[in-house]
C-alpha cells in the first residue's frame, strides 16, 4: 500500500478509514479520504466471496461518483 501514501489515506492510527458499505463489511471499499479510491482485495474482502461482493460495491461507487451522487472529494 505504499504507493499510495502520497493520497494521505493513512489515519492517525496508521489504518485507512472506508464508508460503511450497503449491506455489510465485505462491501465496504471506498476509502473515506477520497472516494476515488476503492480498496478491493484487501481487509474483509480479500476473501473469495468477499471479493465478488466488494467488486460490485465498488463498480457501484465508481459508477455514483461518475454520475455525481456518490461522496464528495473532502
């Protein structure tokens, strides 16, 4: 993950916050910091079925950031 240090994602605590998801913690991807960023593959959805749920909250993040409805840049 250290090529993203220059995106300052990193909390105090050295974690990466992410939104809470739809449903539950596997489809939570987007970094709070900056919703551009989706983190699939790592923490709860590194897991198969984590994955497959993570990569769809993240194509539906992407998509709501694109149309302007998802979260604002901080």
């Amino acid at each position: 993950m250290r090529h993203l240090a220059p995106l300052g994602l990193r909390s105090p605590e050295g974690g990466i916050a992410l939104l809470p998801g739809s449903r539950d913690v596997q489809t939570s991807v987007t970094a709070a910091a900056d919703p551009r960023v989706q983190l699939v593959g790592y923490g709860p959805s590194a897991s198969t079925i984590g994955g497959n749920r993570a990569g769809r909250a993240a194509a539906l993040a992407v998509r709501a950031h694109l149309a302007g409805t998802g979260p604002a840049l901080p």
